[in-house]
C-alpha cells in the first residue's frame, strides 16, 4: 500500500509540475491560459491578443512545453520505471471567445 500511496504522490506531482511548467509557457509566449482539464491545459494564441504572429507563438510555444516535458519525464522514469509521453494538438481558424457554454455551470 505504502508503494502504490508514493507511487499515486509521485504521478500528482509530475501531472502537476507539468501543467504548471507548460501554463508558464504559454503565458511567456503570448498564450491565454483557457481551460485545465485533468492533464490537458487548452489555450489559445492570438485569440484576446492582437498578436499577428499568433501561429508562430503557438508552435514556440510547444516546441518548449516538448523539451520541458522531456526532462521532467526523464526525472519520473527514473524514479518509478514508468514511460510516459505527452500530446500536443494544434488548430488554426477563427475562434469564438467569451462567456459560452450552459448557465447551469455558472
């Protein structure tokens, strides 16, 4: 029990170091932080900002959160044996923003 209770602390922490280090990403590449969902982190580029270079905002941004997530992966292998990897899926188009979805959420 005592092993799985770690084990259960050590995939938290690394789910948590994760998002916290792809949210810093983002911001720091013109990004706006949209929605966490588990172990997903939604954001959008050029949406609430006029940024022209939007799409190339969005792809830095994801080349980084690829190399950061490499080696936070490399330091969870090493602790717990486990291999992991990330997904990373890209849009492009018009985005509709703002306060959308049910009233029965809010």
């Amino acid at each position: 029990l005592a092993v799985l209770e770690s084990s259960q602390k050590s995939f938290e922490s690394l789910i948590s170091d994760m998002v916290s280090k792809a949210s810093d990403i983002i911001i720091k590449n013109k990004g706006t932080l949209d929605l966490f969902l588990g172990d997903r982190v939604y954001a959008s580029f050029g949406a609430t900002r006029n940024d022209i270079g939007h799409g190339g905002s969005c792809v830095k941004a994801a080349g980084s959160i690829v190399a950061a997530s490499d080696s936070i992966l490399r330091d969870y292998r090493v602790l717990t044996e486990d291999e992991l990897a990330i997904n990373i899926g890209m849009g492009s188009g018009k985005l509709a923003c703002g306060d959308l979805g049910s009233s029965n959420l809010m």
